[in-house]
C-alpha cells in the first residue's frame, strides 16, 4: 500500500518527495474522466517495474489523496524515492 498525495495537469510525471506523511507525484493529465487516475497507476507502476494491472486505487478516487495497492511482490519501493 502506498499513500498518495497526486497533483494533477503537471507539465510532466515525477516523484517530488513527500506531503504529509504520502508521497507527492505530479501527474503530466487533466483531472478529469479518471485520465489522471489512469495515468497516475501507469506512472507508479513504470517506475516501479510491475505490470500496470498490479497497481490500483483502492482509496480516493476523486481525491487527491489516495490510497495504491501494489499486488506484485517484485516491486521495489525505493525506486519510487528521488535521488
């Protein structure tokens, strides 16, 4: 499970660091008719090297603050941290 503070029609995708206790991503799509949802689970799921259907919003869909289930093991979740 990872917390998520999303940021919706960002001129690109990218990890920023935190928000509160989520991590905050800006997503490079319009907040409208789930085109950010669907591009924010495509984005965690490319960095984190999974399938794009192991990623799911399981809290806050129309929120900016969600809540992603992960269901793939292989995942690495330091690869979500900026350098």
């Amino acid at each position: 499970m990872i917390a998520v503070h999303a940021q919706p029609g960002a001129k690109k995708s990218a990890v920023v660091g935190l928000h509160d206790q989520a991590l905050k991503i800006r997503i490079a799509a319009p907040p409208v008719e789930g085109k950010a949802n669907h591009a924010l689970t495509a984005f965690v799921a490319d960095v984190l090297g999974v399938a794009r259907r192991t990623v799911s919003i399981v809290k806050g869909e129309s929120s900016r603050e969600k809540l992603l289930l992960v269901a793939d093991t292989a995942a690495d979740p330091s690869r979500l941290f900026p350098d």
